[in-house]
C-alpha cells in the first residue's frame, strides 16, 4: 500500500494575495464548493486578523464546507494572541477545524524582520502552540523561510513547538530559493528527526515558484519523506506564485513508479476548479501552462498528429479524460499534416475520398488555414461542399450539411451606460437573418442577438480575451466555452476588431455544436 499525501490547499489564503485576485464571500464559498469537491484535505480559507470580511468568509466556509468530517478548514495567524483567536472563533464551526501559524526562522527574519534574537523567537513560538493548544487540539506550525534557515537552530524550533504540541509542521520554501536536491535533503534530515521525536506529526512543505522550482522543489520533499503538500489551483499565489496542486498531484499520479504515494484528490474535477479560480479571480492560465493550459492537450504539429492518431501514448503521457477534459484536441492549423485532415473527415464521414480528391481538399484547407489560424469542422464541410459543387459530385448530404451552419456577415454595436445594444446579421444557408437586442455590456448584447438568430440554448461559461500581438492594430484573441445538452465546447478567433473576434467566437462554438448534432459518423 502505498504513502498517503494530503493536500493542504490554500489558493483562498495565499492565492487571493495575488494583486487584483481578492474574492468576496459568495465567490469565496464557490470555490470552497468546488475544492471540497475536488477532494482536498484541508483547504486554507484565509486570514481572519486582516479584516473583517476575511473573518467572515472563513467563518462561513467552516459552517458551509466544513460541515463534515472528510475536510479540514484552517486560516493563517501570526504567532500573536489577537491573530490565533481570530482563527479560532473563524474556524472553530468547522467539524475538523484547525489553527495554522507562521514565524520565521531564517537569520534574515530573525535579524531584519523582527529585530530580535534566536531564542526570543523560539519562545515566541512555544508560547503561541501552547495557547493554540488551549483552544483546538489540531496545531500547524510553520516555520516561514526554513530553506534558508540554519539547520541546528530550525530543528531546535521545530522540536520545541512539537513537544508544546504542534501536530503538524510545516516547511515553507517562502521566497523560492531552494532547489530539489537541496530542498529534498533537507526535508529527509527533518523527517528523520521529526518521526523520531513524535511520528504522529505530520511532515508539511510549502514552496513558491521565485525560481520556477516550485513543483520540483515539493515532488523531491514528497520523495524524501514529507507527509502533506501545501499548493495552489493554477499555481497562483504571491510574486510568482506557488506550487501548483493539479502538477503536483498529476506528477504523483503519473509517475507512481517514482514517488510511491498517492493523494485522494479527484483528479476529474481539475479542470472545473481551474476554471471556476481563473474565472473569479480574473486570473488567465498560461496557455502552456501544464495540465489547466489550454493548449496542454493540444496537438497542431502534423507530426505530432500522426503519432497521436497511430497511438495515443506516441505523445500523450496523461489522457486528458483524467483531468476533467473530454478528449485530446487535434487543432486543425496550416501546420496540421495530412492524416490529422483525412482522420477529420472520416469523422464528418467523408471516409469515401479517393486519393485525387483528397489532395484537392487538402489544398484548400491549407489556403484557409493560412487565413484563418485555425480550421473547424464546420469548415471543413464548406471546403468538401465547395469543392463537390465545382466538380458536379452530387451529395445531398453535403449540402444539407453545409447549409445548416451560420456565418456572420455584419455586425453593430452600442456602448453605453443605460442601454447597450447589438444588431447582427448573419448567414445560414442562403437565408440572410437579422437580429438585434439589448443586454447588460455590449458583449452580453452581441450574444443575446445572436442566440435570437440560432435559437438555441446556449449556456456560456467563459469569455475570455487577450492580444496576440503589439502595437494599435493588435490582434486580439477571443475564446469562448458554452455548454450545450451538458457538453461543453469551446472556439477561438482572432481579429483587430475585438468585438468582431467575439462575434465570430460565439458563431464558431454554434457551428460545433451544429456539427456535433448533425454527425454521421461517430
């Protein structure tokens, strides 16, 4: 049987330090929701002492999301009274509350921060577990820049505040300067010691990303003996941020012929946490980031392509139904290869092609790739409709097809205060349909009157805009994902005009979901 790791979540603690990322309690209590969901062991929900709406947040996810026994709820305090209570009276409706706190340990801290000596802060550290001890029985202790603390006198305050009865000590990595050989053997000399002294003690790590290390640093105290991981969803936190929870875990899961643990996160609900993070906190992920990026189980090389398609484990070491997704994604682009193409219309059963047409198809997909960035489904029914009227193929499948999806051909909108408004029209066929319709922001508009065009239910989960280039005429990059019949579908477009990349967007995610209804073959 292998080792148990807990995850000791605080992207609600040390996550929302992130400039701009501060939640209010209904947001905080949904992502609270949802870690609870992905299986977290303890979920870090603040800092109560900072004010008052902190205090409150905290207190209501102890009541709401700690109303049972399969989670912890904790916040941080300085090892001061004022900040211990404020845990304290936060956390302690919480089925399994617990009190975390923090003192330094480095010279550095020790010197320049507090301005006093080794042994003062020692005692200050004794003093605040023994009066936490006083008022719940679960104490984590976290000794704040131990990788650059001594080591005789960082174990001498670790085992001072255990035998004042501290149950779990945490080792924090504060400012990124370890590195995982390092880091690991320090955490193998601690663990050593500490399960000497008192195994019952949990052995925690705690480690920012200064230096990009962050999740090495926390894989090599994993391999060395540490008991619990402290992370962030998206490894958001302060500076550069923290460890984040879905590598770390992916890593563990991956990799279990190396670490020889295991955690009881639900790794299916990875995604849905980083999205429900980054959309309330209006943090994007790196599109590269691994595991939540969006282009991490994204292939356009066309000899990627190939591989995948031939085998999946040619280039795919996590299927991406483990994370939450609902399948890899072959982005069809200029640098798509052929079998990438072929595979796509077999799959819109177009599996009948000779070799001649294929090769036709095939070039005036490239041609509109090289345009359009990226080629959909949709239009690659238009690019085999095209080519079938040109060359008298007769196919009524095809042309029913291709008439049933939508193009944008002209749009208006209003900005304004009191009420903004969008007018469209749009293509379907050889119908010509016109729309307008007011809404809350000219995005919201925009959709509205182009759902009046579709006449579906269309539920959107995310909007999301970036440039993709410099200067006044800047591209400017446009995602949406929508749901539809519980499916979720996304898209992308690209234009100067960013109201036009949204339009077009939100006509690419119905003509998707037009395809995914309309499919002969599966």
């Amino acid at each position: 049987m292998s080792r148990k790791i807990w995850v000791f979540d605080t992207t609600l603690r040390d996550g929302e330090q992130v400039p701009g990322a501060k939640l209010n309690l209904y947001e905080k209590l949904e992502v609270a929701h949802q870690l609870k969901k992905l299986k977290v062991d303890i979920i870090e929900a603040g800092f109560p002492a900072s004010s008052e709406g902190d205090f409150n947040a905290v207190k209501e996810i102890a009541k709401q999301v700690g109303n049972t026994n399969d989670i912890t709820i904790t916040a941080l305090a300085r090892a001061v009274k004022a900040d211990i209570d404020a845990v304290y009276h936060s956390v302690k409706h919480a089925e399994n509350p617990l009190i975390h706190m923090v003192l330094g340990t480095s010279d550095i801290h020790v010197e320049k921060k507090f301005s006093k000596s080794k042994s003062q802060i020692l005692d200050i550290g004794v003093e605040a577990v023994k009066y936490a001890k006083t008022l719940l029985p679960d104490i984590q202790y976290s000794t704040e820049d131990a990788s650059r603390s001594d080591f005789e006198y960082l174990w001498s305050t670790i085992e001072a505040v255990v035998k004042a009865g501290a149950t779990m000590i945490n080792v924090p990595d504060t400012v990124g300067f370890a590195e995982p050989e390092q880091f690991g053997e320090l955490i193998y000399k601690l663990n050593d010691r500490l399960k000497n002294l008192d195994d019952s003690v949990l052995l925690s790590v705690h480690c920012h990303n200064d230096l990009g290390m962050a999740t090495a640093n926390t894989l090599a105290a994993v391999k060395n003996g540490a008991d619990k991981v402290e992370c962030t969803i998206n490894g958001i936190g302060e500076r550069a941020g923290n460890a984040a929870l879905e590598e770390v875990v992916m890593a563990i899961n991956t990799r279990s012929d190396v670490f020889n643990v295991h955690t009881d996160i639900d790794a299916k609900e990875i995604m849905n946490t980083s999205r429900i993070v980054s959309s309330l906190m209006g943090l994007e992920v790196q599109v590269n980031k691994a595991i939540t990026g969006d282009n991490a189980f994204a292939h356009s090389s066309g000899i990627h392509q190939d591989g995948l398609l031939k085998s999946r484990d040619a280039y795919e070491i996590i299927r991406p139904e483990d994370v939450g997704l609902d399948d890899m994604e072959l982005v069809l682009t200029a640098r798509s290869g052929r079998h990438a193409v072929k595979d796509a219309l077999r799959k819109l059963g177009f599996s009948q092609l000779n070799e001649e047409q294929f090769e036709s198809i095939f070039t005036e997909f490239i041609a509109l790739a090289d345009k359009k960035k990226e080629v959909y489904n949709h239009d690659l029914y238009v690019i085999v409709k095209n080519y079938f009227a040109t060359n008298n193929i007769e196919s009524v499948d095809v042309n029913n097809y291709a008439d049933s999806f939508y193009e944008l051909i002209d749009l208006q909108v209003i900005s304004n205060t009191t009420f903004p408004s969008a007018s469209v029209r749009m293509k379907k066929g050889t119908e010509e349909i016109n729309s307008s319709a007011v809404g809350t922001g000219p995005i919201d508009a925009l959709y509205t009157a182009i759902l009046k065009v579709v006449d579906t239910d269309i539920k959107l989960l995310e909007y999301k805009i970036s440039s993709v280039s410099r200067g006044k005429e800047a591209l400017g990059k446009v995602k949406v994902i929508a749901e539809f019949n519980g499916v979720t579908y996304n898209a992308n477009a690209t234009d100067t005009d960013v109201i036009k990349a949204s339009a077009l967007a939100y006509v690419n995610v119905v003509n998707k979901i037009v395809v995914e209804n309309l499919l002969p073959v599966k």
